[in-house]
C-alpha cells in the first residue's frame, strides 16, 4: 500500500512540475512580447519627438 501511495505521490509531483514549467514558460513568452512592444512604442515616441522638434526647428527657421 505504501508504495501505490509512493508512486501516487512521484506522479502528482512530476505533474506539478510540468504545469509549472509551463507556465512559467508562457510568463517567459508574455514578458519577452511585452518587452518587444514597449521597445517598438519607445522606438515611435522618440522617432514622433525628433519629427515634432524637426518641424518646430523648421517652422522656427522660416519665421524671421
């Protein structure tokens, strides 16, 4: 009897690591996207800025 509890218990362990494996592996992949996404909107406000400052310089110049 100890020993189909013994086996019991390995198998629960061993599914309970798999499924946090797997979860952390889909965090993982959440976190790297997100990281990919925040890069690519920081890469757009800088590039929306030099624009802005652009087009005020320019705006500047012809002004007097």
């Amino acid at each position: 009897m100890g020993l189909i509890f013994s086996h019991l218990e390995f198998s629960i362990n061993i599914t309970a690591t798999l499924l946090l494996e797997n979860q952390l592996r889909s965090s993982k992949i959440f976190i790297e996207k997100q990281i990919i996404r925040t890069v690519k909107l920081q890469r757009c406000v800088i590039d929306l800025i030099v624009k802005i400052a652009t087009f005020s310089w320019t705006a500047m110049k012809y002004e007097f």
